[in-house]
C-alpha cells in the first residue's frame, strides 16, 4: 500500500512516498521557493543520484500537482498513476488541546487547524495549503492529519501549566504544548525495541536535537513532560533560539535596546543559541571544528548546549524516578559521537544504578507519519 506523506512549510513542500507494507521508500524530494521566480524541484529515487530542476510553482496547490506529475512521470516517476497511492498523511505542526492522536482529515479536522492558526501562526498555514491542494487533486484518497504537538497531550496538569495569571491558558490557550512529538513518539517505541521490553514497562528520555532542539520524558509509552512549551522557543539552546532564559531579560532588552516586539523575537528565535554565543555558526559541523582550533566563544557554546541537556535529563530522571534509556536523535543527536560519551562518563552513576543505556537511535518522522496513516486508513475499512 502506497502512502504519500507530505510536509508544507511556508516556502517549501517535502514529500516522501513509501510501500508501507513493504517497508521501503520509493521516492523523496523537495519543492523549495514556493511563490518565487527561482523556485526548484528535487527529486530522489531510493538509491539514485537526486535531479534538480527549475520549476513555476506560485503557490502550494501548484507545487503539489509538480510532485504527483513527478512521481507518475514517464522516465523519472516511481508509479503509473496517482490511483496506485492509498493516502496522504499531512505533518501538522499544531493541534492544540483537540488532537492527542493522528485524524482522519475532515472539514472539522480543518476547521481545528485553522483555529490553531492563532497558536502556530508560521506554520499550520502552509499545512492547510497542503492540505486543500492534496485534497483537490487526490479527492477519493484518504488524507491524515499527524500533529507535532499530540504526542505530549499526555503531559499532566503540573508539567504543562506556565505559573502565570489562569486568564491566559483560558483566554489563549498558554500552556506547555510541546513539539517534535512525532520524532519522540517513533524513537521511544523503537528503543523499546531495541531493549526488547513493552514500551509499557520503560523509562526514556528522548533527545531530539536538530536545529531545534527538544527533550521529552516518556514513561510507560506516553510523553509526561518535554523542553519545548507553548512555542517552539522554550528549552534547550538550540541552533539559533536561546531555549530556557529568565523571562525579565526580554523586557530588559525592549527597554535597553529600543527594540521592537518583531525585532526581539527575531533576536529570540534566529540570532541566539549556538549562533548567538559562538558568534561562529549555528552548525554543529562548524562548531566542532572551531572549538578544536580552540575557538573560545564555540568551545562555550558546545558546553552551553551540552550542559542544558545534561540538567533536563536530570530533571526528567527525577519527574519519572528511574531511567531505562537516554535517546540521542535528528542530525546533531545522531553525528556526534562525542554527545554519547559524554552523557555516558557523566551520567556513569545514575546510569549504572538503573542499568540504563544512551542509545542513538535516527529519527524517522515522515515513516511514523506514514505509518499513522497507514493505520488509519485501514481501521476505516
Ligand atoms: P532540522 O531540524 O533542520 O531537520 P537536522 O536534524 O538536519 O535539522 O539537524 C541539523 C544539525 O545537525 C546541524 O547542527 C548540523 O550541523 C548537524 N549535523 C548534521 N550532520 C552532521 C555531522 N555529520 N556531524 C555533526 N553534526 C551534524
């Protein structure tokens, strides 16, 4: 059974089709420069040098008919027609307090999404854009909704409300939401795999760390706490967002710097973190080789971003009172090797008590996505 699994962002629209019962992937690519003279089409077949071309492609709706026509192309396609895929399941960044599951794409479903629009306002969107195209030109397919944010709708009342005036969790929905969920959700069940006991039965801390970074506590299958809050801001220093800082310094800088709401959110998400302190780069590749020239600045950034990690597993070693695995995952967690040994010289107490493993373990997000639909799709038959 084919699944189509697509990602929309504001610019771009990633795809993925996989043989889920076969368990491969036939084709990837990205459509990049949405709605700009300078648009651009890769595409990838499962082992294949990747093409790049050029395309017009204003808008998402267009973009999405350049992968079907793509993927069922005479010469570069991987099938005969769109008829052969069986659905199409959608990343959705936010599904508010409604979602703590995949769903089955209905109006409601979308209504929910534009709702949440106020909640993830750079990203449900372009989802909704991806959505209404696919639902235009596959019409009799089955579409998912896959929520970052359901994963964590398991966190309880006391890891997810902010210590602020209950007003505004009433009034606009603040509270710790969390992000990443698909990625935390496939690397737990697969720990639980690779450590041959029910998820039911385990203690995992699950470190995504990728651009953004965010860690989460599972306990007994289900997210009970996680770095990220009520944006993708809060937590772990990440590659350009500053993660956990003491909320007054915001209005210390509006009011020292002169500065704008846009322009201290700017200073927030995309010039701290890793970029911010190193003055270097937000790449972890560039960061490493920086700090072994003795670059100070990146050799503290790399501390920085170390140690925040360390104290969340701390934290989270203590909300769920054991640890059965550490996961290390997405491109940071998965290429430094150094993150590991680490942890593990580090943690060598706590880890040895519980007989507890750091395992790295890549993300597969887009194959949970598919794998949700997948289910979905045949529970409904
Ligand atoms: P995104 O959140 O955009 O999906 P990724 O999961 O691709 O991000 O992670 C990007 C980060 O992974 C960057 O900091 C990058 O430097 C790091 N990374 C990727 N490959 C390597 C590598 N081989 N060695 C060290 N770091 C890597």
């Amino acid at each position: 059974m084919l699944i189509l699994v697509i990602n929309a962002g504001s610019s771009s629209i990633k795809y993925k089709l996989y043989d889920v019962e076969k368990d491969v992937f036939l084709a990837e690519g990205i459509i990049e420069r949405i709605g700009d003279k300078q648009a651009t089409h890769t595409h990838k077949i499962d082992k294949q040098e990747p093409i790049k071309q050029k395309v017009q492609a204003d808008n998402h709706h267009q973009a999405t008919e350049l992968v079907l026509d793509m993927l069922t192309h005479s010469e570069v396609g991987v099938i005969k027609s769109i008829d052969e895929i069986s659905g199409v399941g959608h990343r959705v960044v936010h599904g508010g307090e409604e979602f703590n599951k995949s769903v089955l794409i209905n109006q409601d479903v979308i209504a929910s999404i534009t709702k949440f629009i106020k909640l993830a306002p750079l990203h449900n969107p372009p989802a909704l854009e991806g959505i209404k195209a696919a639902r235009k030109l596959l019409p009799d397919k089955p579409q998912v909704a896959v929520f970052d944010t359901a994963f964590h709708q398991t966190m309880p009342e006391e890891a997810f409300f902010y210590a602020l005036p209950y007003k505004f969790y009433k009034k606009y929905g603040m509270r710790r939401y969390g992000f990443h969920g698909t990625s935390h959700k496939y690397v737990a069940r697969k720990a639980a795999k690779i450590l041959n006991k029910p998820p039911e039965k385990l203690k995992i801390i699950t470190c995504h760390l990728g651009n953004g970074c965010s860690i989460a506590a599972v306990m007994n299958g289900s997210s009970v706490d996680t770095s990220m809050g009520f944006t993708p801001l809060e937590g772990l220093a990440m590659g350009t967002r500053c993660g956990d800082i003491d909320p007054a310094i915001v209005t210390f800088i509006l009011e020292n710097e002169g500065l704008n709401t846009y322009q201290m959110d700017n200073i927030l998400n995309k010039k701290s973190g890793l970029l911010g302190l190193s003055e270097v780069s937000n790449d972890m590749r560039e960061l490493n080789a920086a700090c072994k020239i003795k670059d100070g600045k990146a050799c503290i950034a790399l501390d920085v971003f170390y140690y925040r990690i360390k104290k969340y597993i701390g934290a989270y070693i203590a909300v769920m009172n054991g640890i059965d695995a550490i996961v290390l995952t997405a491109g940071i967690g998965e290429n430094n090797p150094w993150l590991k040994d680490r942890l593990e010289k580090d943690l060598s107490e706590i880890l040895s008590k519980f007989g507890a493993k750091v395992l790295v373990i890549p993300t597969k997000e887009e194959w949970m996505i598919a794998m949700d639909t997948y289910e979905i799709i045949n529970r409904k038959k």
